[in-house]
C-alpha cells in the first residue's frame, strides 16, 4: 500500500516508533487486496453476495426468507376433485411457504425494498424506479387503473421469482393503502390487433389478465 502515511492521524504523522511499526507491517502486508475483497464483497450492493448482501437487507428492512403465498393445488385422478397432469404436483405433506432467497433473488428484493423507502409514491417516481431496474430485460410501467388502484405492467416475461417478489403487498415501490396488480404482455407471444405491437392471427396466444397482488389464484 504505497499511500499508507496518508492513513497516519496527524498527532503521530511525527512519531518515528509508531511511524516504523506501520511501515514495517505494510512491507509484509498488503491491505489493498482485503480492501477490494471488502468493497466487492460487502459495501457494493450490485456486487455484495452471502453475509454482505445480509447486511444490506438489514439496512433497508428486508429479510433474507420470505413467505409467499402458495397454492393448495395438488395433483389427482378423475373424480378425485384434484388437479389433472400437467396442472399441479403431487401432494407433499411437508410443502413449506417460507423461501430463502439465494442472491441474485435477494439483491433484486433488496432494490426494491430499497426503492420503496427513498419514493414520494407519485407515478412519475415510481414509472422511474421501475425502468431503472429492468432496464435489461424490457419495458416495465406502471399506471392508475382505478380509485387506490395501480397496475405494474411488463412487456416481458418475469422469473417465476420475481413474480413472487412482485405479488407481494410489501415489496413493490408503491404508496401505502394502495391495491395494484401484475400484468405481463410480451409482445413476441401475445395476440393483439393492427397498431398495438403485438402479433398477429395464429401467432400469439390472448394476454390474459392481471395477477392481482392479493389473491392467490389468479
């Protein structure tokens, strides 16, 4: 570390002892690589992993494991009132709601967690925030559908995670009171008429409708 005498506090900047003791031990030991493994590790949050990102949740208020509200549905034969193939899994006695996020899940939740506590929860504000975090996969956006009702829209394909994420009332960055749901629409596998972007007769399916954020099978 070629700079170390800056890192000296100024009452012993003339201590020759402590001034030998500090040079000595930088000759033996570099700090710089524990400093970058620090900061990548720890203090960056778009690089932080493991017990730095733990730290980051701690700091905007959002836990590592999360409960997500899941589905009864269970696989079952003709006249068992269950689901048929391809519909549900098969029952499993020990299925858990609570999740730990691994971290690329977490650090996403921690950006919006993060979003919610610094937004004046105006759309503009929000419409921001959400196009700043997608910015890489597509168009998000958000609109006022109704009285204390939003809509975050996606023309895009969310991970089964973050609509999990997004499905939940305390995470999307929104102001307090305030119902919304989740809709995707991605123009490369949706049906829609002549100007609305979409695709055409017998080459996209229907949209489909929002997934509201409070109802669990939607």
């Amino acid at each position: 570390m070629d700079n170390w005498r800056e890192t000296i506090i100024s009452q012993y900047d003339n201590s020759p002892r402590l001034l030998g003791v500090v040079a000595g031990e930088n000759s033996v030991i570099d700090p710089a690589v524990d400093i970058r493994a620090f900061y990548n590790e720890v203090f960056n949050p778009f690089t932080a992993s493991g017990w730095g990102l733990d730290c980051w949740g701690r700091i905007v208020g959002i836990d590592r494991l999360i409960t997500l509200q899941g589905s009864a549905k269970a696989f079952g034969f003709r006249g068992s009132g269950l689901q048929p193939f391809n519909q549900a899994p098969f029952y499993s006695p020990n299925v858990t709601s609570n999740y730990r996020l691994e971290d690329n899940a977490y650090r996403d939740l921690i950006f919006l967690k993060a979003a919610i506590n610094i937004s004046n929860g105006s759309l503009a504000d929000i419409n921001r925030i959400m196009a700043q975090l997608f910015k890489n996969r597509g168009k998000a956006w958000v609109i006022h559908t109704g009285t204390m009702q939003i809509r975050f829209g996606f023309d895009f394909n969310l991970l089964p995670y973050e609509r999990a994420l997004l499905a939940r009332e305390d995470v999307p960055p929104k102001p307090a009171g305030v119902g919304f749901d989740v809709y995707e629409i991605p123009k490369a596998k949706r049906f829609g008429f002549r100007g609305s972007g979409l695709q055409p007769f017998g080459q996209g399916t229907f949209a489909g409708r929002p997934q509201h954020a409070y109802t669990a099978n939607t």
